[in-house]
C-alpha cells in the first residue's frame, strides 16, 4: 500500500484505534523510504538531490 492509501484511510476512519496505527505505519514506511533513497544513492543507482551551489568557490 501506498502513503496516499494510508493518507485516504485516516480521513476516512472513525476508529481512533485504526488512526493510531495507520499513523504508525506512515512513519515506518517514510524511514523505510528514506533507507531505500540512501542505499540507492550508495550503490549509484539513483544520483543525489543538486545541493546548493557553493558561491564561495565561484567568487574565486
């Protein structure tokens, strides 16, 4: 399932106790994510975010 899934369920639930835990599992799919994004980005499969340019160095 999706967040925006998680997201719909939430809006649509009336249980607190289903809230809870799709609250729940939001975060543990965001760190689960945000663990893929970064093996990723370490085997070269995926290619950083552009940063910000450092302007220090273009003065120069």
């Amino acid at each position: 399932m999706g967040i925006g899934n998680y997201g719909t369920a939430i809006a649509a639930s009336i249980r607190r106790d289903l809230v809870v835990e799709y609250s729940r599992l939001l975060a543990e799919i965001g760190t689960f994510s945000d663990d893929g994004a970064e093996l990723m980005i370490k085997n070269q499969w995926l290619e950083k975010i552009p940063g910000a340019v450092e302007r220090d160095s273009l003065i120069k």
